[in-house]
C-alpha cells in the first residue's frame, strides 16, 4: 500500500489517499490548539503519544466487540484506518463535572455525576461545535434515529470498558470526546482517536492533571503528563 496525495489537514492530524480507495494513513502532528484554535503552540512528541496511545486503547475497544477504524499502526507517527464519512458530531461522554460542563451548570469541578452525561455537539468549526439535541440531529439529517442509538449505545459501552481500564492504571477517566464515521456499507464505526488531547485523566492518588488541560490552562509539564499517559497505558 502506497500513501498519496494529502485528503486533509486538521488542527492535530494529517490524512493521506492510499492506492486502496478504502484505506487512508492517518498522520498525527505535535501542533496544538485550545478554544476552537484562538490559543497555538505545540506540544513535542504529541503526535507519537496520541497516535500510539489511541491504537492500543482502540485495540482494547475491538477485543470488546467495538468496530473502529483502526487497521495497522506503521510506525509512531502514521496510521492506517478505514475510510470514513465522518458523522458531523462531537459526542461528549462525562463522569465527572469539569471543563464547560461546571461553567454551564454552575458544578464544582471534580463532582461525580449521579450517572454517565452524553452531549452531542454540532461539528462545524465556523460556528464553535455548538451543542445540540437529538431533535436538532433529525431535524438536519445529521444521523437518522437508528444511527444516533448506536452512537449512543457504542458510547456507553466505549466508557465503561474504559472507565474500567484506566481505574486499573490509577487513573480517572472525567470525561473524553467521541466521533464516529460511516463505512462504505453503512455501518457506524468509531474513528478519530482517543488521546490526551481528547481525554480528561486525573491522576487517582493525586489529582493532577494529565492531559491538554495542562496546554489549555498554562499548567507548565504538558509534554510530562503526555508522556506519563503513554508510560501508564503502554506500559514503557
């Protein structure tokens, strides 16, 4: 398999055509935005943290029975996963109140929710990934009800295996970002990643923060606490 010409270009990632129409290689970068890319910089060795840390969690997932997009990891930085038509939603999974969830609703960051928060935001940079509802999601032919139930559904179950996983690394999963694609058949998959960038982990014992929370807040030790979740989850 052969990487060819640039499909995209996002704020942390990189997407290459292949000669298989059904394949792209996924190429993560160290660049690094905060508040819908108001606040730049660059965290070193961020893509290679994020692209390794996502693989092996996404490998945990399919021992689970979650289809993802993940097909082989080439070497730290790229990638090869299944073309997708992203879904244009965010979905927020929350366990504990932080970050705007707190703002919103007025809740001492670090509360422990009586359950499991599913948020589902509009993806559309212009106009700041604004949260909306189901009946919006219908109402623009988003996802169709059946789509929306395994997104839903797959959500769920991607927290719990998680929850449990990191609990077992002494970590606190408080909440993380989804986004799901449509396979050429049809089928809702999970893609995108699952990475410090998209994660907030707290250190169990501790407290402290291990994840982009350090790069939004100008906590100092960003690269530290990336590569303290690589060390915890690979195990090196």
């Amino acid at each position: 398999m052969k990487k060819t010409t640039l499909l995209y270009e996002g704020k942390a990632k990189k997407v290459f055509k292949t000669d298989d129409e059904e394949k792209l290689i996924v190429s993560y970068k160290d660049d690094a935005t905060a508040f819908n890319g108001v606040k730049k910089g660059s965290i070193e060795e961020k893509g290679s943290v994020n692209n390794r840390v996502s693989n092996y969690l996404m490998g945990l997932l399919e021992k689970e029975g979650i289809p993802t997009h993940l097909i082989e990891e080439l070497n730290e930085r790229e990638t090869v996963v299944r073309k997708v038509q992203i879904v244009p939603l965010e979905v927020i999974v929350r366990n504990i109140a932080a970050g705007s969830l707190s703002k919103r609703l007025g809740l001492e960051e670090g509360t422990k929710m009586a359950s499991t928060v599913l948020e589902y935001c509009y993806k559309n940079d212009d106009l700041g990934d604004p949260m909306i509802n189901d009946y919006h999601i219908y109402a623009m032919s988003l996802a169709t009800e059946e789509e929306l139930k395994t997104i839903a559904d797959m959500s769920l179950k991607i927290n719990t295996t998680l929850t449990t996983y990191f609990a077992s690394i002494n970590i606190e999963l408080v909440d993380f970002k989804l986004e799901f694609g449509r396979t050429s058949d049809g089928h809702i998959i999970l893609a995108d990643e699952i990475s410090p960038d998209t994660c907030r982990f707290w250190d169990k014992n501790t407290g402290e923060k291990l994840d982009k929370d350090r790069f939004r807040r100008d906590l100092g030790k960003v690269e530290d606490a990336y590569q303290e979740i690589l060390k915890r989850t690979l195990g090196k």
